[in-house]
C-alpha cells in the first residue's frame, strides 16, 4: 500500500461517453501527477498539480482531458467524447518537493 | 522535447546472472530517479541519483549518474527471480519539474 488511492481500479465505456477518475494523494504531499501507461511503455506525462495549482500539461493533453484539484488535496481527471485510443492505464502519483514520487495503483480504462 | 531512451528493451537471463540496463537523455539532467513496475503492478522508486558521477548501492544494485549528467545506469548482481519486472530511468531536466519516463528494460529471470 503505497498510499495513494485510485478509484475507480477499472473502467468499461462505450466510445463518445466521458469517465472521471479520482485520486487521492498521500496527504503531506503537495505535488500531484497524472500520467498514462499503455502496453510495453513508460508512464507518459500528462499533467501536475502544486497543492491546487495546475503547472504543467502535457502537449499530448487534447481539449477532450480536464483535471482538477480543487482544495489541494483530491485530483481528478476527466476525458470526454472517449476514443478508442484513449485506453489505457492512468496512474496518479504525489510527491514531495525534491523527493520521490508515489504511485496509486491506477485506473485501467478500456474505451469499447 | 527532452526524450529519455533506455537499452535493451527486453532482456532475458539466467538466475545468477548479471543484468545492465542503460539510460540515456538528450537533454542534461538535475537528477533522474529509477523505479521498478511487477508485471500486473505500478512502479515503485528504487533510487534517486543528483550528483554527476554519483554511484550509489542498494544491496545487489548498483545505480551510476554519469559525468555528464545524461546518462544512468542499473546494474544487478547475481539476478533472483524476485528481480523480474520492468525497470524505469526517470528525469528531471534542469530547472524543469516534470520526470520524463523512459520506455523501460523488461527483465525475465529464469530459475
């Protein structure tokens, strides 16, 4: 248990509909991070948080991706219109300034 | 961009053999983490390497930072099947505050 939580673990949608995914970081930390993982590949940045402040997003961030941290603690991220290339494993981590970062377990969505 | 590549992609060997796995970044680093994702799992930080030149031991592993701060190296001795996983370089290019993840060495140990 690394305590970072994910929910939900596993996510089953219909092409065109939209998901929302929630992480909760460990609580101290004040950065967090989303980020994708396909099959045979390394997580791939998509965006961090400083407590509430979204810094960066990643190029690869389409118009269809939202995320939120809204009181510096909780994320989400959201994906509208869903397309089949949008599977995939979602992982959050937090972290420390300075020091490592923390995975959840991830969401794997499976866009049909 | 920055890109961070990492050799062999796969590498398969004989418990108590030993495994190496190269990073390499285009762009200088101000560190660069590694980490270990099981089949199945998410990645778990093994390391943090700062200093250029930087060694540093973690029992059978031996983790390197070169000179010139654009390249690592993971080195296990005496593999276990308990090493099997993917193995991934990470880095935070100066003054950035994102790690870029490189795509990973896929380790099988066979017993």
């Amino acid at each position: 248990d690394t305590g970072v939580s994910q929910d939900p673990r596993h996510k089953i949608t219909k092409r065109g509909q939209n998901v929302t995914f929630r992480c909760d970081p460990i609580s101290e930390h004040n950065r967090l991070y989303w980020y994708r993982q396909t099959l045979g590949q390394g997580p791939e940045f998509l965006t961090y948080f400083q407590n509430e402040a979204q810094l960066e997003k990643s190029r690869l961030l389409s118009d269809r991706f939202s995320a939120e941290r809204p009181k510096g603690s909780f994320s989400t991220l959201e994906i509208q219109r869903t397309e089949q290339g949008d599977s995939a494993m979602y992982l959050c981590a937090s972290r420390l300034i300075g020091t490592e970062a923390f995975f959840g377990q991830g969401t794997r969505l499976t866009v049909v | 961009g920055q890109q961070v590549m990492q050799i062999p992609q796969y590498q398969h060997v004989q418990e108590g053999e030993d495994f190496t796995t190269y990073c390499n970044s285009s762009t200088t680093l101000s560190n660069i983490q590694w980490y270990k994702q099981r089949p199945g799992g998410h990645p778990v930080f093994l390391i943090q390497l700062v200093k250029s030149g930087e060694v540093k031991k973690q029992k059978r592993l031996t983790f390197q930072f070169g000179e010139a701060k654009k390249n690592s190296s993971l080195h296990i001795t005496a593999t276990q099947t308990t090493d099997v996983g993917t193995y991934f370089c990470a880095g935070l290019r100066n003054y950035g505050q994102n790690f870029v993840f490189g795509p990973g060495t896929r380790l099988s140990v066979l017993p």
